[in-house]
C-alpha cells in the first residue's frame, strides 16, 4: 500500500474513520466536532486547484464526547452530544434518542449498541 498524503493532527481527543475510508471525524479537547474529508485533500494535493479551503469540514456540533461511524453505511455518523445521540445524515442531524452510554457498534440493520456505566 502506497501513502499518498499525511496529516498532523493537533486535535488530539479522539478520530474515526468511516468504513471506506473517505472521511475522518475529529473530536477536539472541548468536544467540537469536524469531519476531514480525505477525497477532496487528495485532490488538493495532486495540484488540481478544485480545493482552495480547508478541507475539514465544522459540523456545528459542540460538546460531543463519543462518535461511531456506521459499519454497513458510510454515510451515517453516531454522536454522543451531552445526554443525546444523534445520527448524522452527512451533516443533517435525525431526531436525538435521550442517553448517556458509551457507543460499543453502530449498525443500520441491526441497530446501536451502548453500554451504560453505573
């Protein structure tokens, strides 16, 4: 396998990537959420000039503190924001689910799986 491109990252709380492998969100040290998409740094890279910004992408989500992307979509992210999950649709947030567990799977077939501490 040949590295085409690497990244440092200064956030440093906490990164997944999606099942494909074409986005990456970060989770920063106060709970802000963006999501990097690697096609469009890639292309940024190569010379092509289609990206003049960043590529990291803010989601507006602020005090997330646990992310899962789903195993059999890799358009679906799971968020943990305070006492709510949300799933995202690329950026559009569905109805939260009220919770404070610990994202274990993320799967569109066969649900989610948290695990709550006491």
């Amino acid at each position: 396998m040949k590295t085409c491109c690497s990244f440092r990252l200064k956030w440093g709380s906490n990164s997944a990537s999606q099942s494909n492998f074409r986005k990456l969100s970060l989770i920063d040290t106060i709970g802000y959420l963006s999501i990097l998409d690697l096609d469009m740094e890639v292309t940024r890279m190569a010379g092509d000039g289609t990206n003049s910004g960043e590529t990291a992408t803010p989601a507006d989500r602020k005090d997330v503190w646990a992310m899962k992307w789903a195993a059999d979509n890799p358009d679906l992210l799971a968020i943990m924001e305070k006492t709510r999950m949300y799933v995202l649709r690329g950026l559009d947030p569905e109805e939260p689910v009220v919770s404070s567990g610990y994202i274990c799977s993320f799967q569109v077939n066969y649900g989610t799986r948290i695990v709550r501490s006491r």
